[in-house]
C-alpha cells in the first residue's frame, strides 16, 4: 500500500537527503575512525570545506535552496564556492563549511522528523552522488534511484547484493571473490556480467539507445567491478 506523503513530509526527507550527502563527504576518509562528531573530519578530508555535486533535474532547484536555507536561516554550514560543472557533468559544485554544533543539532532534528515517515527507516537509506548524479538504495525495501528513475529490487536478488556490496564498499570497489563469494571463474564472471546488465536496465543506463542515464557500473579487468564516481 503506497502512503502519500505531506509536502512538509516531503520537505523534512529532502533536508535529510541534503545534510546526509555532506556527512557522507565527511565520514568517507580512510584515515581516521568514524566517531560521534564529524567537525573532526574538517581538516582531514579537505581543509578549505566538504565537496558536494548536484546533478542538474527535478529536485535541483529545491536542494539548492535547501543549501542555502542550511547557510542563511539555520547557520549550520557556510557556502564557499558554488560552480558549474563542465561538459563531463551536468550539475553545480558546492564547497561546504560546516558549522558546529548547529550542524549536528539540524541533523539529529531532521533525522528524528523522517523516522517512521511511509514506514521506512531512515537509516535503511544509502545515498551516494557520482559523477554522473545522485544514486540511493533503501536496504530494507530494495527500491533503488538513480537521478530521475527509480525501480524496486528484490532484496534477495543478485543485482540488489550486487550493487550494495559496490555501494557500501570503500572507494566503491568490489573484487570478483567479494561479488561472487567463491573463487571466481569463467562461468561465474559470465554470470555476474548478467547480472551487472539487468541492473543497468533498472537503472536506466540500458538500452543504449532508450538511455536515461550515464553508465555507472565498471568492469576493473582481472580485479572486480566498481562505481564510477
């Protein structure tokens, strides 16, 4: 049963959506260990602020003013640059400071506003903006987006642990041995190559010529498969 949902509702998971996309930014460095604060990730990740693309479409307008209603209204990050992309991607650049603790507290406010909204579990949400626009997954429920299309996998289905294992990976990367969970060989890469291009299908990455979408999903020869971001 589909629940429609308020447009304040709808406002609170598009705030959510936006302040999730620059704690990933943050969190998403190998050299330290997350921890319950990410103002400690200021230096470490990039001195000068976070990096955020949004990837031109439905909802650009809509985050962008989110953006600067986090900035002028609530004061939990400062905008440093915003830029247009050049022919390669079609979005605008944001360099990000985040200002503390406002920016904790408009998270956790946030974040307590979309608990239980249509009966899903924001933390079941896996968001990730590439090169080529915003990806998400819902863990729990298997819908997946990928700019302006959306589809539902099964959760138990190959394509759904296929693309989570790539989107939960560090760097995005997964090898053979971690996609297939034996020793890979001809037969299973063949197979996984099948599941790779019904999962482009969803994504609306195929048919070529129907294309909605940029590829997304490459093969690393002799290693695995990885997004390219």
């Amino acid at each position: 049963m589909n629940i429609e949902t308020t447009s304040d509702e709808k406002f609170n998971k598009e705030v959510l959506d936006i302040l999730m996309k620059i704690k990933e930014k943050y969190l998403a460095t190998p050299k330290k260990q997350p921890s319950t604060s990410i103002d400690e990730y200021i230096n470490v990740v990039k001195p000068h602020g976070v990096e955020i693309w949004l990837h031109y479409g439905d909802e650009f307008n809509q985050y962008k003013n989110i953006i600067y209603k986090l900035q002028e209204e609530w004061k939990a990050l400062e905008v440093l640059d915003e830029s247009r992309g050049d022919f390669n991607y079609e979005g605008t650049r944001f360099i990000l400071k985040i200002l503390q603790p406002k920016f904790d507290e408009v998270y956790k406010k946030y974040q307590e506003l979309n608990e239980g909204l249509s009966g899903k579990n924001i933390n079941d949400l896996i968001i990730i903006e590439l090169k080529s626009g915003k990806l998400s997954l819902n863990k729990n429920t298997g819908e997946v987006k990928l700019n302006n299309i959306k589809n539902n996998l099964n959760p138990t289905s190959e394509e759904f642990k296929f693309l989570l294992r790539l989107m939960e990976n560090k760097d995005y990367i997964a090898t053979y041995k971690e996609l297939i969970s034996t020793t890979p060989t001809k037969t299973n890469k063949r197979n996984l190559a099948f599941i790779v291009r019904n999962l482009k299908k969803a994504l609306g990455i195929l048919p070529q010529k129907k294309s909605k979408n940029k590829d997304i999903i490459k093969n690393i020869k002799g290693h695995g498969y990885m997004l390219i971001k």
